[in-house]
C-alpha cells in the first residue's frame, strides 16, 4: 500500500561530521509500505521491539522530520488509533552512496540495547520495499530542548530548570557509558521532550562502541570489596549508619575509558578541543559537550560559537573559557559555573568526568540536594500541552528526531 506524504515539513540538520552540517530532504516522497517477505522484526535484547509487528501493521500520518541518514514519520497502529510512534525510516540505496551503511548499522544496534526511563525504546525493527529500513520508537510530543529552550523568557533556562533538564541528560550518559556506548552527538536538538516533559536523547548513529567495566569506588578513586555487613544500597538494603566524618564515600563506576577513535564527528559547537584538533579521542568527549549544554542551557549560547565553522574550531582549540557578567536575578551560581569550568578543560585527562564518569559529575556541588533517584517521578520545568502531536495548525518549531 502507498501512502502519499506531505512535504512540507521542516528540516534541521541531526548532526555534522568532516564535510560539515547535512540539510537533506526525504529521497522519496511516497513510501511502500508493502512487507518484503523478511518484514517481521527480530526480538530486541530490551524485550521492546515486536517479532510480528510489519510495515502493514502501521498507518503513516505525516513527517515530522528528516535527517542525515533517515526521515521520521508520525504513525499509529492500524488497531492502536489513539497511541502515535515515530517511524524512522532508512534508504538503504542511500546510505550506501553516501557511505554511511556503518552510522546506520550503529544506530540500530544502539536502540536495541537501550532500557532506560530518559533513552528511546525501540518497538519494532522491520524492513518495507523496496529499500527501506524502518524503526518505530515512541513519539515524543514536546518537541527539542533547543525548541523549548527559545521559548523561555530570555531564551535561556531558570537555575532550577537546567539543573533538572542536565541531571536527567546526566543519567542518560551514565547509562550510555555503562553499556560502552559513547554517544558523540549531544546537542539540545537530539534531546526530545516526551509529553510528560521529561527527556529522552536521540540520534545514535555517531556512538562509539566500546566497554565499560563496572566498579564500585571510594573518593580516592580506587575499587574496594564489599563487606557482608555494609553492602551498596544499589545491590541491597541501605545502611541506615551514616558514614563518619572524613569516611569514604561509595560510588558506583562504568566509564569506557579504553574507548579510542580518530573520527571526526559531532556538532561544530559541542566538539570536544581533542577532535577539532583531529586527535584521537575518547569517552570524555561527552563530558566536554555536557559541558557545553550546561553553558547554553544557563547563558542562552555555546562559549565557543564563531562566525564560521573554522572559526568555531578555533576558539574550541584556543580561545579561554569566559562567562557571562553575573546575573543579579540569580540565573547561574557559583557552583554552575564551577562544573562547566571543570566540565570544558581543554586537557581530556584533567577534565571532570574523564576518569570516573557521571559519579564525579553526580557529586559536584551544582547536584546537591538533587535526589537522582527520584527525578522520573518529580515534575518537569515544562509540561507540553495536549493535542500538539496531530495539530497542522500549530507545529512544533523543530521536529523531533532519532
């Protein structure tokens, strides 16, 4: 069955690597959703993608995006009219002349490790003649944080509001590097705003595949053996005995700190000093670019954004960290601008996060108070409105994106 597509969508590039920003529009714009006769998806390690679901099971609504290796879809189950999904659909032919076969492949396996409240969940993985590949992960309503973030007062976000908007991107790093995965592309554009307002990241087809080994350390850094009688509340039951003063504190450890690559990937603004000076590079580039987000979430830009591409890359390599004169209505602190200053050393090794990951993050002064544990259940900053999802009237300003 043919179904015809709007084309009046916007586009918004997913991400740049060595031959700049990609703005591409869909390479059809009639899409077959006929099943080939392999159609049926192949069960996900998460347990979330269906192994009978087809492209005939699926109602195409409009597109809602596209990117540099897909365009997205909102659909619905033909016997789920109420529930809408996101269908990502590759051009395998595509992909292959634009040699990018690889970022494709890589993307997939990424979705179909993933179980996470703050990463997508990937319900089906099928394949629609004549070349297409396709996706289906749940739709988030709410738009981009970059979006939402030019729709403040100010176009920057409140102390609290980026404190809780970067502690959930937070734990999806953790869990990202806990699997091995390092991300490479995280920009306010690839985090999507679910209809309960909270995040979830997307676009994984810049993720380096690697290894973690998970640890448990104190605050010197070193592993330490559990005893029977205090184990980690994360295992078990948690010691109502509070640790004396100047005692080590327990901290949960996964960071792919043997992740290595010479690729030139990512967002001009958020690469790390270490890529856009085409050295080798690791897992704390994602650190550098949390960095990054903290600064344009509290300060409504990126510290490093020149007139040109090049221009930025230099500044990324050279130019001094410098904020903004402070806010007397108290829209950063102190603290915030210590983790960014830590966050964006030039040097990986001295960089916040690049030995020991999100704990050493977790535990700066900027998250005190913050009760990591609980955030799913805590409201959000912004909570979309209903009825956004299938209005044409009132589109988001960017489409959401995998």
């Amino acid at each position: 069955m043919d179904l015809s597509m709007d084309s009046d969508s916007n586009h918004s590039s997913m991400s740049s690597c060595s031959d700049a920003t990609t703005h591409r529009s869909s390479s059809f714009s009639r899409l077959s959703l006929e099943s080939s006769a392999s159609a049926s998806a192949p069960e996900s390690s998460n347990g979330g993608a269906s192994s009978s679901l087809t492209a005939k099971d699926f109602k195409l609504i409009r597109r809602i995006g596209s990117g540099d290796i897909g365009t997205v879809y909102l659909c619905r189950r033909r016997s789920e009219e109420e529930k809408l999904y996101a269908m990502k659909v590759v051009d395998r032919e595509v992909v292959r002349m634009k040699k990018k076969v690889e970022r494709a492949e890589t993307e997939k396996k990424v979705l179909k490790l993933l179980r996470h409240p703050f990463l997508p969940t990937l319900y089906a993985d099928f394949d629609a003649s004549p070349n297409h590949s396709c996706l289906v992960m749940e739709y988030c309503s709410g738009g981009d944080l970059h979006s939402l973030r030019h729709r403040q007062p100010r176009v920057r976000f409140s102390l609290n509001a980026a404190r809780f908007y970067a502690a959930e991107v937070l734990l999806s790093l953790e869990y990202l590097h806990l699997l091995g995965i390092v991300y490479r592309d995280l920009k306010p554009e690839n985090i999507l705003i679910r209809s309960d307002g909270h995040v979830m990241l997307s676009d994984f087809d810049l993720s380096l595949l690697s290894v973690a080994e998970p640890t448990v350390t104190n605050d010197g850094g070193g592993p330490i053996e559990d005893s029977d009688d205090e184990q980690p509340f994360c295992f078990g039951r948690r010691s109502k005995k509070k640790p004396a003063s100047g005692a080590s504190v327990r901290r949960f450890v996964a960071e792919p700190t043997a992740a290595r690559s010479n690729s030139f990937v990512g967002t001009h603004e958020y690469l790390s000093p270490e890529v856009a000076s085409g050295r080798s590079h690791g897992s704390s580039v994602d650190w550098w670019a949390y960095g990054v987000l903290l600064y344009e979430l509290l300060y409504g830009s990126t510290p490093f954004v020149g007139p040109t591409n090049d221009a930025t890359l230099k500044n990324i390599i050279k130019k001094p960290l410098a904020f903004p004169p402070p806010d007397p209505a108290g829209s950063d602190s102190a603290a915030a601008r210590d983790l960014i200053t830590r966050l964006l050393a030039k040097d990986p090794a001295a960089r916040l996060g690049s030995s020991r990951g999100a704990a050493d993050v977790k535990a700066h002064p900027f998250f005190k108070g913050l009760n990591f544990a609980l955030l799913r259940s805590c409201r959000p900053p912004v909570v979309p409105k209903l009825g956004r999802a299938v209005s044409r009237r009132k589109q988001p300003d960017r489409f959401e994106f995998f």
